[in-house]
C-alpha cells in the first residue's frame, strides 16, 4: 500500500454505482480497523481489510482488482459483522472479484479462480456439485497434480467420495442460470 | 410435523453419514422429511464470490421447487443454509429483479442446529438418551456460515451462539469455554490454498485442546471435513476428531456407536467409541 498514490481523479464512477447497487456503502468508513482485526486471514494479505475499505471509498478499482486480498478473502463475513457501520465488507469482496473475472484480470491466486471454475463447471454440467469430477477438472487446470494425493486416496477409500454423478431432471433451468439470466438487460 | 429437506451436495459425498444421521433423527422426533423435488446445487461459496445472479439463481431455484409446500426448509449443511437464506431475502426484497410471479412463497428456512434446539426438540432428545455422554468434555465448532452474516441467517447471537452447546448439554457431554467457536477454518480454500487452510485449522484444533476438549463437534460439513483432515496435514499426535452433533445425538439415544459410523473418521473417534465400549463390542461380534 505504501507506493499507491491516491488520486481522487482516478475515481471509477462506475464502480462506485455498482457498490451503491448493491447496497454496500464504503462511504460509511471512518477507518476504525474492526474488519482488519478480526480477519481470520489478514495475515496472509496485501491489502488488508480497511485498506481495501478505503480503495474502494476512493474508486480505485485498478489495485484493487490486482490484490491477492479479493481472492485469499474466504467470505467469512466477520468483518461485515463487525463493522460499526454496516458496510457489506464481504460483499464488496464479491463485486472486486466478479469485475476483475469480467475484465479478464490476471489474477494475483491464480488457483483460487481455477477452483471455483472447477466448482461451477460440475454444478453447470449435472446440477449438483459432483467432487471427483470437480477436483479432477481442478487439478488438470491448476497443474497441481499432487498436492493432497494423500488425502485424496484416503478420502476414497473411507468412501466419502462418490463415484457417479447425479444428474437433475431441470438441467435446462441450470443452463439458463449459467447463460446469464437476468443480465441480459444489462446494458 | 413435517419439513421440507434440502441435503446439498456435501450430504451426498463427503457428509453422506451427516445426511444418514439427519433422516434417522428425524425418524426419532417424528418428523417427516421432504427432499425438495428435484433439488439442485446452491453454488455454494464459489457462485456468489464470483457471479452475483449466478449466485442467487442457483439456490432461488430450490426456493421455487418448493414454493407451495406451506412447510419450513430444513437445511444440515451451514453453507447451503446461507445461501438458501440469501436467496430467500433478495426473492422478499426484490421480487421484480428476481422474475418472481405471483405471491412470494410463506416458509422459514432452518439451519438443523437452531431446530434441535429449540426447547421442544430438546426434551424430546433429553427424553430419548439412553446412554448420555456423561463429563466428555467436547468444544463446540459453529464456524461461520450458520450464523453469519446475521442478516441473512437471522441468527441471534452470532458472535455468542448457544445451539450447539444446549444439545450437546442434553447428551450430558460437557461443552468447554473456548474461544475459536465462531472462526473461519477457510474451507473454501482448501484445495486452492492448503498452507492457509492448515494454519487455521491448526489454530483451531489448539484452541480447543487448551481448553481441555477431547472432541470437537460442528454442524458444518465442510468445518467437519477440513479440520479434520487438516489436522492429519500438520501431523500432531494428539489430533481431535470432528463429529456432528447429529451422530452423537444417535449415539446417545441408541447407546452404541456402530463400526460403520466410526470408520468415516479421518481422525480416530476413539473418545467416543470408549464411552459405548461394551455395545460396541456386541456390534462388531
């Protein structure tokens, strides 16, 4: 945080009216730092939770967009809770990645996009999450072959994985959920 | 009385014994169970973290499936429960946005915990206990999507909650002071970051131990699974197993803890196997 140069120029007006659509009000900051100190995860962040808070205030959606914090943010929601003032912390969260998955920004976790990639990818196919096929999809794309080959196989073989997916009947309602119903007026 | 049932994807995978647990307590109380017809996945944590309508579709469609039932939803898994609860909200407040037609559907949405231990319910349980589980001294894990945020859960005491331990209370088991009830154990970054997964977990687990806990039990699937397998990451010796307090309420109202329930344990259940040695020999014989 200390190189970024807050430039009240640089205001995103359009983010800042997708935060007001959703109801999150960063305005209402005055920087008491409740969220950053209750996060379970601040420690393994860039930009800590205020800070974050505080980017936003400003509009500056660019290094936000760019932070590890968005996608190491495991949407506990304490800090949402904790906040004096109300302000969906959590839900901004979501926005910052949602934009920066729209935009096509790099991601600073690679991994963690990948994994909810996986994820909706089984949901999309069959319904319902199916876990192999899930971790399976997720491994291949991410590359990371062996991380928790161990866990895995005991996993499997406690029989806590299983082995065929279930298909809903209304996979058509899914389809159009994942072909973006309710954003085709958007624009 | 009879319920609406959402399972989720977890209760058919690696939480299928939560699921068995679920339906045959229920068998016990006396309440009938209804899987919501044709149910589908609620996205979870990975749909509204990156896709706001994907996010809310997916779990209102399940809403909707039951729109005429008159019944409340009864939901094990807390991550499934937020979700549910999140959609139900956006479906009240903006119906319009949500392509909702007709009148808004009358049911509540109820995460297991805040059902069991309603006061009814629990002398029911107290009632039905065959062997408690006298003096053992358990840590009760809420995690946090059962209770937070507490607009969408509408849990009263999210940062206090007391479910947990009344029903362990009536098992006779005794829930110790601690204080990581309410942390995050980060299971949606589990697989993407084990590293951060592990410190938490880690942290968790020593919390409870210092405490005086020789169990943990929770009423979130994916806290069971993490912080028990993420406790064979870090390779302690003295790791606590994770139970559901549905599997302990069986327990105790059955006096025995079958083979087939201990083996799902990731960590050893001996602590709880012990406390119905002498059935439990019966039923492996």
């Amino acid at each position: 945080m200390n190189n970024t140069s807050i430039s009240p120029e640089d205001r995103n007006k359009k983010f800042l009216n997708k935060l007001k659509e959703r109801d999150i009000d960063v305005q209402a900051c005055y920087q008491c730092g409740r969220c950053s100190a209750g996060c379970p995860i601040g420690e393994f962040f860039d930009l800590n939770v205020m800070e974050v808070v505080r980017l936003a205030t400003y509009g500056m959606e660019e290094p936000l967009l760019n932070c590890h914090t968005i996608w190491l943010c495991a949407a506990c929601e304490t800090c949402a809770t904790r906040c004096p003032n109300d302000i969906e912390i959590a839900g901004l969260m979501d926005v910052l990645r949602e934009i920066a998955l729209r935009k096509g920004v790099t991601p600073a976790e690679p991994r963690v996009p990948l994994f909810h990639k996986a994820f909706l990818g089984s949901i999309s196919h069959w319904g319902r999450a199916y876990e192999i096929g899930m971790i399976a999809g997720y491994k291949i794309n991410s590359r990371d072959l062996l991380g928790d080959m161990k866990l895995g196989l005991n996993m499997f073989l406690k029989g806590k994985l299983k082995l065929t997916p279930h298909s809903i009947k209304g996979k058509s309602d899914i389809k159009q959920i994942f072909s973006g119903k309710g954003k085709e007026y958007d624009r | 009385m009879k319920l609406s049932y959402y399972p989720g994807c977890s209760l058919e995978g690696t939480a299928l014994d939560y699921d068995q647990s679920v339906r045959e307590l229920c068998v016990h109380l006396g309440v009938e169970l209804a899987d919501i017809p044709d149910w589908n996945c609620c996205g979870a944590s990975s749909a509204h973290m990156t896709d706001h309508e994907v996010g809310i579709r997916l779990p209102l469609r399940n809403l909707l499936q039951v729109a005429g039932s008159g019944h409340d939803i009864l939901v094990p898994c807390a991550a499934c429960f937020q979700r549910l609860r999140a959609a139900d909200k956006e479906m009240r407040d903006n119906p319009g946005h949500w392509d909702i037609v007709g009148s808004i559907p009358e049911f509540e949405i109820v995460h297991i915990s805040t059902f069991l231990a309603r006061p009814e319910i629990l002398e029911k349980i107290r009632d039905k206990v065959s062997q408690p589980l006298s003096g053992l001294p358990v840590a009760c894990y809420y995690g946090c999507l059962s209770l937070r945020h507490p607009h969408i859960t509408g849990a009263p005491n999210w940062e206090m909650p007391v479910n947990l331990e009344r029903i362990i209370e009536a098992l006779g088991a005794k829930p110790v002071n601690w204080s990581h009830r309410t942390e995050c154990c980060s299971g949606s970054l589990t697989m993407a970051r084990p590293d951060i997964a592990r410190k938490l977990v880690g942290d968790i687990a020593a919390a409870a131990k210092r405490a005086g806990a020789t169990a943990m039990v929770t009423d979130c699937p994916m806290c069971q699974a993490n912080v028990e397998s993420r406790q064979l990451d870090l390779g302690g010796e003295d790791d606590l197993p994770v139970f559901f307090a549905t599997e302990l309420i069986i327990a105790a109202i059955e006096g025995k803890y079958p083979k087939k329930q201990q083996k799902v344990h990731l960590v050893s259940p001996d602590v709880v196997t012990q406390h119905f040695d002498s059935t439990a020999t019966e039923d492996s014989a």
